[in-house]
C-alpha cells in the first residue's frame, strides 16, 4: 500500500438512443443513409458501429462524434435485401 486504484464513470450502454431515418423503413439501396446515437446519457465508453449487408458482409460506415456526447452515423446500402445496423457501446449491444 498505498495502491493506486483507477475509477471511471459508470457506464449504461441501456441509455444510448438511436434514431434517423438510416434505421427506418424508406431506405433504399445505393442511396446514403444516416442516422444519431445519442451516448450523452451513458457515460464515457467506445461506440462500434456496424452495417452488415445481406451476405453478411460488413460495409463501409461513417462515426462522426459530434463533440456533444452524439454521433452522426452515415452509410450507403450496397444492394437490396435485408441488412443489419449492429450498435455496441462499451462492448455492448445497445438494446432497441
């Protein structure tokens, strides 16, 4: 002793938001699509985003961090048919 001991912020990946058009319904292939998570409620921690098309390949994806505790997320569907939008915040999926 003494022992250093390092201590964050608690962290609540249960209080990240997502919304935007990017995740709705009207999106269309080779037409860029966006879309917010909102962090500034979840404390500080990484954010991994990922897009997977329907081969289950992942695509090129945009993070902005927006300075305020969001992030502006951009993407360009590469074809048609079912995708998946995977957010994680401190290695967690975001839930919704």
């Amino acid at each position: 002793s003494p022992f250093r001991v390092p201590v964050k912020d608690v962290v609540d990946p249960g209080k990240v938001k997502c919304s935007g058009p990017g995740l709705g319904a009207g999106v269309r292939a080779r037409v860029p699509q966006t879309f917010t998570v909102d962090c500034s409620k979840a404390g500080l921690a990484p954010l991994e985003v990922m897009v997977l098309g329907p081969s289950g390949m992942a695509e090129p994806v945009e993070v902005r961090d927006n300075g305020d505790g969001t992030h502006t997320v951009n993407y360009t569907p590469a074809t048609d048919g079912p995708y998946t939008v995977s957010v994680k915040y401190a290695g967690q999926e975001v839930p919704r």
